[in-house]
C-alpha cells in the first residue's frame, strides 16, 4: 500500500510530550527529536519522522508518546508489525493514549486478522474505562462491518462512559439517525451541541431535522 493511503489508516494527531526537564531547568534532548520528527511526518516524510522519533525514543526510553508516534510512522509507511509492536509498547508506557489501540486495530485489519482487532478495542475499552472515545472506536469497528445493533450498543456505551463529551453524545446520535430512530437521535445531537455549542454542521442538521415551524432551544449556557 502506498504511504498515502496508509497514513489516513492511522491517527493523524501525533504527541508532542511533556517537556522532561534535566538538570535546572533544561529540556530533555529528546523533545528536540520529538519536534522534529512532528515536522517531517507533517511534510509527509515518513522515513525521516521515523528516524528522529527513533532518537527520541533512544534517550528517552520511558516516554509512551515517542513510541506511538514512531508506530504511526510506521503504520503510515506500511509497516504493520512493527507498528503494533510500538503502539504496544505505547500501551503499557502511557495506556491513557487510546488512538494506541485503535491504531493497532487498523494495523491488525490491514493484515486481515480482525479478530486481533476487535482484541486490541475491547482492550483499549478496559484500559480507559471512562474515556468515550475508546468505545466509539469499537463502535466504528462494528459498523464498518454493517452492524448497526453493535454499533448502537457501543455508542451507547460511549455516553455512559463519558456523559460529557460532545463527540460520544454526536457518535451516538449518528447511528440511531442512520438506524431510524430520529427522536432519540435529535436528544443526541441537542446534548452534543449543549456540550459544545461550536458545532456549526451539528446546528446545520438540527436545523434539517426539526418539524417544520418548530423552535429548537438555544444551547444550554456554559459555566466556568
């Protein structure tokens, strides 16, 4: 597969770790390595972002982040073993990082094992039990395989893992939109809105879907 195309399988959002401080008041020379693999593999240089993380991750051997950004730039090269390998190592470094295991579940489907796939989420689900985002990813499994009853249930599960976030209330109101049920799904989308009122496509669509003449509420106010 060309570096192009498996580079959109993966996570696009690289870290750019904490500054570890040596000595009074230093940067650890490995953030040096860290920025500069961020600017290659944002200049599509994959081999050279790999090669600075790489650095990176030699002085620095503890920090998770440098271990998942050079998977990435393995993943988006094509090179899925050796991805999961650092995306693993990513996990047990810094297991908060959930695109870890959901970028090695589209290293695994890539090899045609989803089995493994469906592990590394379900894994990633245990590991963050009350981050939303690691339960949309499974959610998102499901529905690329066209089941919407596993999907639904998993965004679901979104919510009730993480009632705050406007992306696990937006995930959850797609697929009941998608699967019929309009009024749960407008709930959905207003509680995502409230949570995050600067969602101009998720206002468009409310707007579409309210009866006509109706009045959609204003979005709640946000305290400090």
């Amino acid at each position: 597969m060309a570096p192009g195309i498996a580079s959109r399988a993966c996570s696009v959002a690289l870290f750019l770790a904490a500054a570890l401080l040596v000595g009074a008041g230093c940067e650890d020379p490995s953030m040096k390595f860290n920025r500069q693999g961020l600017a290659y593999y944002a200049a599509g240089d994959y081999t050279r972002a790999r090669a600075a993380f790489e650095e990176a991750v030699s002085i620095s051997p503890g920090v998770g982040e440098y271990y998942f950004n050079r998977g990435v730039c393995e993943q988006a090269i094509g090179n899925w073993d050796l991805a999961i390998l650092n995306y693993e190592m990513a996990t047990k470094l810094s297991p908060r990082i959930v695109a870890a295991f959901n970028n090695a579940a589209q290293c695994c489907i890539e090899k045609g094992d989803p089995q493994k796939a469906q592990e590394w989420l379900l894994t990633g689900t245990r590991v963050n039990p009350i981050n939303g985002e690691a339960f949309i990813n499974v959610g998102k499994f499901y529905e690329a395989r066209d089941d919407m009853a596993s999907t639904k249930l998993w965004m679901a599960k979104a919510v009730a893992a993480d009632p705050e976030s406007a992306r696990a209330h937006l995930a959850y109101a797609n697929i009941l939109l998608k699967t019929g049920d309009r009024q749960k799904g407008i709930e959905e989308l207003r509680k995502s809105l409230d949570l995050n009122p600067v969602q101009p496509d998720v206002s468009a669509r409310l707007t579409d879907l309210a009866p006509s003449g109706a009045q959609l509420p204003p979005p709640k106010p946000q305290t400090q």
